[in-house]
C-alpha cells in the first residue's frame, strides 16, 4: 500500500525546542548569577531538579503525564485553553509552581531569596517566548513533502502551549493540512485512540501513513501499536533497547523524502 500521509510530531523534531528551553535557562541563570554570584550551570541544574520534584506533587501530574506536558513547559505555560478540569487546576497552580520551583532552586545552593526567585519566575517565560528555535532542513523537507503528500501535525501538549509554539514560527502553520494537538483530544501520543483520531482527520487509514518523531515512548510506539510505519528521528545518536523498536531511523529530516520513496 503507498504511503499518502506524513504525521509529523512538533517539539525536537521539527522546532528545535530543547534549544529554545536551554537557552532560556542559561539567560535566567546568567541574571541570577549576577547577582547571588552562583555558578549559573549549578542554578540550572538545580532548578530542574526542584521543578520536576514539585511538578509530581500535584495533582494535575497524572494527566500532565498523559497528555504530555513536561514539567519545563509549565514553568513558562497560561493553561487558559483546553476542556478538561485539569487544565483550570494547571492554570490557577503554574504561577505557584513557577516561583517555588525557582526559589527552591535558589535555596537548595544556599541563596534564601524568595523575591529573587519570583524575579526568576517571570523572567524565564519572557526568555522562553523570546526563543523559537526551528532546524535548518524543516523548510526545505516540508516543501518537498508537500508536493506528494498530505501533510499533519500531531503534537503533545496543552492547547495554547502548543499553538503559542506554533505562532511563534508562524510559516510552519500552512504546511499541514491538520493540526491535531493531545490537550484538544484529550489523550496524548502513544493513544491509539488519538492516531485513529488524527488519520480520520485527513481521511487515510493508518498503513497510509507514517509518523516521525524523536521519541520512542510516544512518537514510535503510538504509531507501532495502531501498525504505522514508524521513523525514529535520533538526531543526538541516542541507544535504544530492543522494547520500542522503530521500522526506520534517520538522523536529520534531510534523509526523510529519499526514505519515502522507497515504503
């Protein structure tokens, strides 16, 4: 059967927002260090590690989970759109959280300083919103994809999150014929129920398709499980077991139309 469809995944693998993220974090830092004198790589490492330790408290961590909104997104994420309960409780706790999880960071190398940390709070959304960061080949792939296939976006994540994310590169938008995001559906990538969701969207059944991603846990055994062909982008090189088995893997979507070719 030939492939009509591509279902792209959005974060790391076609904007770069790892990037975008760690970039935010060393400007946060570098502005605190000025003036705690703390080394800036010790205050990163130590603010995520208070972030991710208060994210699991909540309540709201269950369904962040299987939705997909990662812990980082929240120290920068409104949370004003989306259905489900969860969200306005995620709405009401992410200025909280955001400072707590800055000033934690802060106490736990000696620097008592809750202002600061408030400071820090709002500054990291601001440098965050400041950054978008997409890879050099997206464009071009996408073009050249466009001509022969249908084109859609399944991405993790909350709705405004991930639309602000998208209207921060806004030419990426008219690229997809849908754009389907976990937090409107309600389950998150690897959902079969969301892949069904996202192919009926476009109107091809899933052996019509095929997913690139760059995470295995999501991206790769969410397409596996409903039988699509599965492109594991592994841009950094990274080992896998033998339990999420990709049928291809790439290291840059430059190899991704030659590859097409050939299913």
């Amino acid at each position: 059967m030939s492939i009509k469809a591509v279902l792209f995944d959005l974060d790391d693998t076609l904007l770069w927002d790892e990037r975008s993220v760690t970039e935010a974090f060393r400007n946060t830092c570098k502005l605190a260090a000025e003036s705690t004198g703390l080394d800036e790589h010790a205050l990163e490492a130590s603010v995520r590690k208070e972030a991710r330790a208060l994210y699991e408290t909540y309540e709201t961590f269950t369904f962040t989970q299987m939705i997909g909104i990662n812990p980082f997104e929240a120290l920068w994420g409104h949370f004003k759109k989306g259905e489900h309960e969860m969200f306005r409780k995620l709405e009401q706790l992410a200025p909280t959280y955001r400072t707590n999880a800055w000033t934690a960071g802060l106490a736990a190398l000696g620097v008592d300083n809750p202002s600061l940390g408030q400071q820090l709070a709002e500054h990291f959304p601001a440098q965050r919103r400041s950054l978008p960061y997409v890879y050099d080949e997206t464009f071009a792939v996408l073009d050249e994809l466009r001509k022969d296939y249908k084109l859609l976006l399944l991405t993790n994540g909350s709705p405004d999150l991930q639309q602000e994310k998208l209207d921060g590169m806004p030419t990426l938008i008219p690229y997809f014929d849908a754009i389907v995001i976990s937090g409107d559906f309600g389950e998150g990538k690897p959902s079969p129920r969301l892949f069904a969701h996202a192919t009926e969207r476009i109107g091809i059944t899933a052996e019509e398709g095929v997913m690139v991603g760059d995470k295995l846990t999501t991206d790769i055994l969410g397409a596996n499980r409903v039988g699509m062909t599965s492109i594991w982008i592994n841009r950094h090189e990274a080992t896998r077991n033998d339990e999420i088995v990709p049928k291809h893997e790439i290291r840059s979507l430059n190899e991704l139309p030659a590859l097409l070719k050939t299913l």
